[in-house]
C-alpha cells in the first residue's frame, strides 16, 4: 500500500495555516486522494484536552518548560493515534502545526534552544519528518490584525511573535530542501496555487 504524503503548515499567528491546509485537502482530493485534516495541538482526543490547557489565558505565566513539554505530549499522541496510523494506511495527512512550532515558540522565542526542543520533539515522534513544510511567512504587525479574541500564545507580546517569526525564518533556511516559503501577503486563492503546484511536482516525481 502506497504510504501517505506528510505535509504541515506552519506560521504564526493569522498568517492562513488554516485556510490553506483545507484548500490543499481540497486540491488533493480533487486529484483522488484519501486526505487526513489535523491540527497541534490537538488532533487526538488527549491531545485536544491538552491543547485546552496551553491555550487558555487561565494559565498565563505557565512555566516555558512545562509548556515545552506540554506540546511534546500532545504531539506524542497525535502522532501515535492520528498521523502514523493514517500514513501508514495510505491517507495524505495535512497538519496546521507541527515540530518547527515548538522550536520557533520554545525554543527560540521562549529561549529554551533550538536543539533541545527540536531533541524533544523528534523523540516525541519517533523521528518522523513531514515531507514538506509550508511555511506562510507573516509580519506579526499584520498577523496578529487577522486573530480574533487571543489565546495564551497570541497575546504573548508583539517581541515575542518577531522572535518567532525569525525562528521559522531560520529553520527554513537550515533546511530549504523541505520547505516552501510563501509570503501571506497575497491572496488566498494565489497562496493556494503555489502550494498546489509544489504539491503535485512532489507527487509526480514519486510516481515518476
């Protein structure tokens, strides 16, 4: 059975990871393809009572390491109850949020370092890398104008969200092989066609 395509969006705050995850399920559809919509945190029904937790403004001033490792055990069990069960049946997974959101908030903007949080994410998942993260890439000046009512972590100061959009930065810089980065500055409908483009060259040079 062929293995499911692992694709996550990331970003932070109203920069469209949402809107374009579901324009990509829709365009992986279109093309015939079973297709696994999740998020972090979140994604399994523990990992949701968690994400409860990191959210909500009740517990603002939570511990950066607490939090870290809060995130670690939501993304364990997305893992192990959604993504990899999905994968291995053949089901695209498409996730808003992955490993680069912890090391962009934890690891850099919280400064807890780059290497310990990426260290406590990949052993959280078992090592398992999307093959391809999409990052939309937006000043948090703008970004943040796009959120509604804010959570705990978007109503982190506007230092906090430069510190975290240049941790995305960098980490597709690290690695651009297995980024795209788009701006978030265009259309919807314009975001969608790069993505979409980039998408189907990944899957027809598999096939190829």
């Amino acid at each position: 059975m062929e293995h499911g395509l692992f694709i996550a969006f990331e970003g932070g705050e109203g920069a469209g990871k949402s809107t374009q995850s579901a324009l990509l399920a829709d365009h992986l559809r279109e093309r015939g393809r079973d297709v696994r919509l999740t998020r972090e945190p979140g994604g399994a029904p523990a990992s949701e009572a968690i994400r409860g937790v990191l959210l909500d403004r009740a517990f603002e001033g939570m511990s950066p390491r607490a939090e870290a490792l809060l995130f670690a055990a939501a993304r364990a069990e997305h893992v192990h109850r959604t993504i990899r069960p999905s994968l291995d049946s053949g089901t695209d997974v498409i996730t808003d949020r992955y490993i680069d959101s912890s090391i962009a908030y934890q690891g850099v903007s919280r400064a807890l370092g780059v290497d310990v949080v990426e260290e406590l994410s990949l052993w959280a998942t078992e090592d398992l890398l999307p093959d391809l993260t999409v990052l939309l890439d937006v000043n948090p000046h703008l970004g943040l104008t796009r959120t509604g009512e804010p959570d705990r972590m978007e109503s982190e100061p506007l230092e906090f969200h430069l510190r975290v959009r240049q941790g995305f930065l960098s980490l597709a810089e690290r690695a651009p092989h297995r980024y795209l980065v788009i701006s978030a500055d265009g259309t919807p409908e314009s975001i969608a066609a790069i993505i979409a483009s980039e998408v189907d060259s990944l899957l027809d040079g598999d096939a190829a």
